[in-house]
C-alpha cells in the first residue's frame, strides 16, 4: 500500500497545504491507499471557513454517509416528533411537516458548522436514547422550548470546560467497547423485531426472514471484497426490491412543498405545537431531564469517535471528531432549532459518522452532501416515504449502524484486561440504561476494582476517584428523581406515573 511518508518528510507534511499535497488517486495502488492519504493530508482549520476543492474533495464513498444519515435523520426525527405528538394529542400532520421543518432546519447547521467553518465537529443528529423518556416529559408537564433551551445551555457549559473529552479520556477501551457491543446488540435486535413484526402485520411472515438473510449474505460478501462501505446502497436497494417482489405494498404518499417556516406559528396557542410559550414552571419540570440528556452525551460521542479511532490509518487524527467541538455544535443546533419550533433533540448524528469512517472519508464533504440530501428529501417529499418503508430503514440501520457497532465493540475488547469492564457494563447498560451503565463501570474500573490496575494507578486522585464518582452520584440522582431506576418510584412526585 502505497504510504504518505514515501512521498514527504515530516517537515513538508506540517508546511505544506492540502492542495499542495494531494495526488490524484490514479497515484496509489489501491483506492484504499488513496483514501488513507487523503486522511493524512487534509488540515481542517477550526472557526475558519475551509472551502471544498481548496482544503478537502469531494469522492464517491463521501454519498454512501450521507445517503445513510439521510435515511436515519428522517426515521429519528419522525419518532422524536411521535414521541411528543402521540401524548400532546396531535395528528400525523404535524409530525410530518415538522420532519420537514428540521430537514431545514438540520441542513442549514450542518452546511456552516460541519461542511464549512468546524469540520473537527460531527453533525448534530438526534438523541435516540432520549426518546423513550419524552412521554414522561410531557406528563409531568414539560414544555418542549423550555427542555430544548436547557440542554443547549447546558451542553455549551459542558463543552466550554471541556467535559466532554475529559470524560472520553477517562474511559478506558473496555468501558468504552461494551458500550459499543451493548448499543449494536440491542438495536440489532430491536431492528430484526421490527422487520418480523412488519412482515407479519401484512401476513406475510416469510418476508422478513429472507431479507435479513440476503442481507446478511451481501453483508459477508462485501467484507470479502472489502467494500462494505456500499452495504447501505447496496442493503437498501436489495431490501426494497425484494419485500416489493415479494409483495409487500409500498406507495409514494408525500407530495412535495414546504412547512410553515414560522416560529411564530409553531408556539402559536392554536397552531403547530399548540402550546404557546413556556412559563417557568415549565423550566423546572425539565430541568433533571436537560442534565440527564446531556449527561447522556459523552458516552453517545465518545462511541463515535473511537470507530473512527479504529478506522482510520496513523497520522489522520487531525481529522477525528472532537468531542467539545461537537457539543458546542449540539449545543447551538438544539438551542436554534427549540427557538424555531422544531421537535428534534439533539446528539452526535451516528448514522452519518459510523458508515463515514468505514468509508475512510473525513467528516465535511459528507456533511455537505448530507444536507443536500436532506434539503432535497424535505422539499420533494417522496423520497421520505421510501426512507420511513421498513425494509429499507431496518436494513439502513442494520449495516450502517448496529453491525458497525458491534464489531468496533469487539476490536476495542480483544487486547489488554477490557473484558471485565466491557462484560459489566454490558450488565449494568441492560439494568437500567447505558448512562447506567457507563458511569458506573467508568467508576469501578477507575477506581481499580475491574480492568487494567496499571492504568487505574496512573490517573491521579481526581480521575481515579473523584470525577467518576461524583459523576456516578449526580447521574443517580437525577434518575432516582424522574423514576429510571426499574421498581423505584420516582422521588420527585411530578414525575410519577
């Protein structure tokens, strides 16, 4: 394979530019040696625009991310909006034209953060772990600006003192891997209940089984070729064609158009939410809630950015995502889009930078593509009812998300004392919820008692003791309050239901 240091010394690789530097790929032996050059050379400058052409290009495998973040920012936005539709009382139209309005709304951030001005910074997706808890929100009376104002004031206060890396680096790998293999295994399976469920409701069992093992087959198959990075293009285009060979019903249902563009219409009295403006009442109510969802972020960051530890080559760490870039990121994307009246709730967007790092591609030109896709997918319509059809979604989420998972999961646990840590917190996650499960695993195995010792001596008081338990007792508490823990009643009375 052909190396960057072959070609230029370490003085030229810090002096020189990225245009200055890039060989066209017609240079390599392979096209994987081509991509892993290209990870070396790019510069990204952070608050400074970097423009495509000049500071990154734009390649094939860079459509592979973006189609799939397209596919999963429609899917989860759609189950956010459903998650406060079904308890406030409001109809399927409102979650579909507020699907659209963050489809904007998304884009517009992703274009200036991630494609132009912080290409250290992953876009801002949705916060899936959070949407079982939004029923609970709205029971207890919570207002959906007032919780979207707290989290981007708590997550801007997080990323300014940088907790959000101090946290990562205070994760060991075997922390950090069975929080991997516990998020793949669970969505895994919940996407294959899915697909069974689906085929079943159309009496036709038989369906679901022969997708997910042709695609399990194709799976194999490109990681024989080394070209899983086409699994979601691939994946999604076999899963269609043959659920609707096999009779599945699918028709096109969204026209195109545009949402109502007013934040003023969306905390009307009457209209969109059909709330009017939060009271502070309504503050306090989901105050545990905001700290809870950020608190949720680091581990949700952390798995983000070692499969990008694990995929790309040596000499490309300029362009990991950086945690606190991220937040701050996050943190203004949710602040903006609660203002405008959007139902998204933000975190680091995982169904884009999981299949970008398989595809060795850095995070801005995908990023630019990705909201292309979603501007066009808003505005069209049509292909949001493609991308929400469940052969197609399970089986985007399977190979561009929950497969990946799984195996970074393994490779971080196959060196070194990380089965310990790993097997804990894969129990602790499946007690309670993995900010469970990851803070106190984090705990014990700084503190000693699991994993790596060696390690553990090396932290000093404050990292061996002090952060992760004062960490461990604060997020207990906040779940002890709204009613997380199973068996428990809530200890604040509001949130008991």
């Amino acid at each position: 394979m052909s190396d960057v240091n072959s070609s230029w010394s370490d003085d030229e690789m810090s002096s020189k530019s990225y245009q200055e530097l890039h060989k066209p790929s017609s240079s390599f032996a392979s096209r994987d040696a081509y991509l892993n050059h290209e990870l070396q050379i790019m510069k990204p400058k952070r608050w400074t625009i970097n423009l495509p052409f000049r500071d990154y290009r734009f390649e094939f495998e860079d459509a592979i991310p973006a189609m799939a973040g397209t596919i999963g920012k429609i899917v989860m936005v759609g189950a956010m909006a459903a998650a406060f539709a079904t308890p406030l009382g409001l109809g399927d139209a409102f979650i579909l034209e507020n699907v659209r309005y963050e489809l904007l709304i998304a884009s517009v951030i992703v274009l200036l953060f991630s494609g132009l001005f912080l290409p250290t910074s992953n876009l801002p997706g949705t916060h899936g772990p959070l949407i079982p808890l939004i029923p609970l929100v709205v029971t207890a009376g919570g207002h959906p600006l007032a919780f979207g104002l707290l989290i981007g004031i708590f997550g801007i206060l997080l990323a300014v003192f940088k907790g959000g890396s101090l946290l990562a680096r205070l994760t060991s790998n075997g922390v950090a891997g069975g929080l991997l293999l516990y998020l793949g295994f669970v969505g895994l399976i919940g996407q294959v209940k899915n697909m069974n469920a689906w085929a079943s409701n159309l009496g036709l069992p038989h369906i679901s089984f022969i997708i997910i093992l042709a695609t399990i087959v194709m799976y194999a198959l490109l990681e024989h070729w080394q070209k899983r990075w086409l699994a979601v293009p691939v994946g999604c285009a076999l899963a269609g064609i043959l659920a609707f060979a096999l009779g599945a019903p699918f028709e096109f249902k969204t026209a195109p158009g545009l949402p109502p563009m007013s934040p003023a219409y969306w905390w009307g009295e009457s209209t969109g939410w059909s709330l009017g403006l939060p009271d502070f009442k309504s503050f306090v109510v989901v105050f545990p809630f905001a700290v809870l969802a950020v608190a949720m972020w680091s581990p949700d960051f952390l798995g983000h950015q070692v499969f990008q530890k694990i995929s790309y080559p040596e000499r490309s760490e300029r362009t990991h995502m950086n945690i606190d870039d991220t937040m701050v990121v996050c943190s203004l994307r949710q602040a903006v889009g609660s203002a405008l009246g959007g139902a998204n709730f933000t975190s680091s967007w995982g169904t884009y930078i999981v299949p970008a790092a398989i595809a060795k591609r850095p995070i801005p030109a995908g990023a630019i593509l990705t909201a292309t896709f979603c501007i066009i997918a808003s505005l069209w319509g049509y292909p949001m009812d493609l991308a929400v059809w469940q052969p197609v979604l399970s089986t985007a989420l399977i190979v561009a998300v929950f497969v990946p998972l799984l195996e970074a999961g393994m490779e971080m646990t196959r060196k070194g004392k990380t089965t310990q840590s790993a097997a804990i917190v894969v129990f602790a996650s499946a007690l309670v919820n993995p900010v469970f499960g990851w803070s106190l695993t984090m705990m014990l195995d700084n503190l000693g008692l699991i994993g790596d010792k060696e390690r553990s001596r090396e932290l000093g008081l404050s990292g061996r003791v002090i952060i992760p338990l004062a960490g461990f007792v604060i997020l207990c508490a906040i779940m002890a309050a709204v009613g997380m823990f199973p068996g428990i009643p809530a200890l604040l009375p509001q949130f008991r239901v």
